[in-house]
C-alpha cells in the first residue's frame, strides 16, 4: 500500500515512532522490537506493527527492527530526506521564538522567510533572516519555491493570511492561530493550541 493511501491516523503516529527510534540510534543502539517501542511509548505493540504494515515489511520474526534501517525508512515515507523551507508569518512574541528556534533544522524543516504587516517589525533581523513585509509574500514563496509555512498570526488575521498562502501555493501549513481556518481539500492543516491542550487536562485534575 502505498503512504498516501495510509489512513492519516497512522501517519500521524509515524513521526512519534521516528522520534524514538533517533533517540535509540544516538545511544548506539542496533536492534529494538514493537515491545520495546510499545513500552516506551504507550501504544501497542500490535498497533505500532499494524502501521508499520501499511508501508512494508521492516522486521523479522524474532529478531526485530534494525533501528537504523527502520528509522531511515520511517524518513524516506514522510519525505524527510530532504530539508523543507518554511515560511512563518507573524512576528510577535511567539513568531520571534519560533524563528529563533533551533529544533526545525536537524529534523528537516528551515524558516527561510518570516513575513509580518507591522511596519516596526519590517526589516528587523532574526536568526540571519529579516522580516519581510507580508505583501511580499506571494513573490517570496514563488522565488524560494516554497510549500511549508508556519501561521502565528492573532486569531482575526489567521484566515486571511491562510488564503493568502494557499493562493501562493502552500500545501501544508501549521496554525498556532486559536482558530480553525478553511482551506482547499489539497491543502494540510495542523492545529497547535496550547489552551486547548491545558482546557482538555484540566478535565482531569481534581478539584
């Protein structure tokens, strides 16, 4: 079956099980099983074996995953053998940490254009790039060919700044916007909300 026929869920699960198996290979590890993995990270063993079956056969009865091999493969299926540029609109307080943040790199991803529309942020400098005004950004992203961008815009822009990105072209754009945005079925949409994330734990705690 080909990943693009993988159900979403699955995929979704991929870069948990990626993220695992790096931590193993930087220990030197060689070898680990779906036990193994399921102990580490709270998911079955029989789960974590069912989505790997949907993109081949990584293991062997017996013996388990070579973690190098695995971890490789798990890569070259979420096209992360090459790096993505990213664009990230918005320049506030969560836009400059996200662009200063050295996490995207290693793991693929590198912000090489950061737009806002506030004319004192425009032209300011940040990790080596310099915050482009956001009427530039359909030139921009045809120039740097790019298809990834990062929304970080208050919640009332986050559509508007959406449709501006589909329009030049993004397929994939994650949204720290507390908002949910429409786009094109073609188009990929996560959601990062951290008040949604500590309102849904809260349910839990005890009074």
């Amino acid at each position: 079956m080909a990943s693009n026929e993988a159900p979403d869920i699955v995929v979704g699960r991929l870069p948990i099980y990626l993220r695992a198996l790096t931590l193993m290979a930087e220990e030197g590890r060689e070898i680990t099983s779906s036990q193994e993995l399921s102990e580490k990270l709270g998911i079955s063993s029989a789960q974590i074996r069912k989505d790997l079956s949907h993109f081949g056969e990584f293991g062997k009865q017996g013996t388990g995953y070579e973690i190098v091999y695995l971890r490789d493969q798990i890569k070259r299926i979420l096209r992360l053998e090459r790096t993505w540029p990213v664009a990230l609109v918005g320049y506030g307080d969560l836009g400059h940490a996200l662009a200063n943040y050295g996490g995207f790199a290693p793991k693929g991803f590198e912000i090489i254009a950061v737009f806002d529309d506030d004319p004192k942020k425009i032209g300011q400098k940040v990790a080596g790039k310099e915050v482009v005004n956001l009427n530039e950004l359909p030139r921009t992203l045809e120039e740097k060919n790019i298809r990834v961008a990062i929304v970080a815009v208050p919640s009332a822009s986050a559509q508007q700044v959406a449709d501006m990105l589909v329009k030049a072209g993004v397929k994939a754009i994650l949204n720290y916007a507390p908002i949910n945005i429409s786009v094109p079925h073609y188009v990929r949409v996560q959601y990062i909300d951290p008040v949604a994330h500590l309102q849904h734990m809260t349910y839990y705690l005890e009074s």
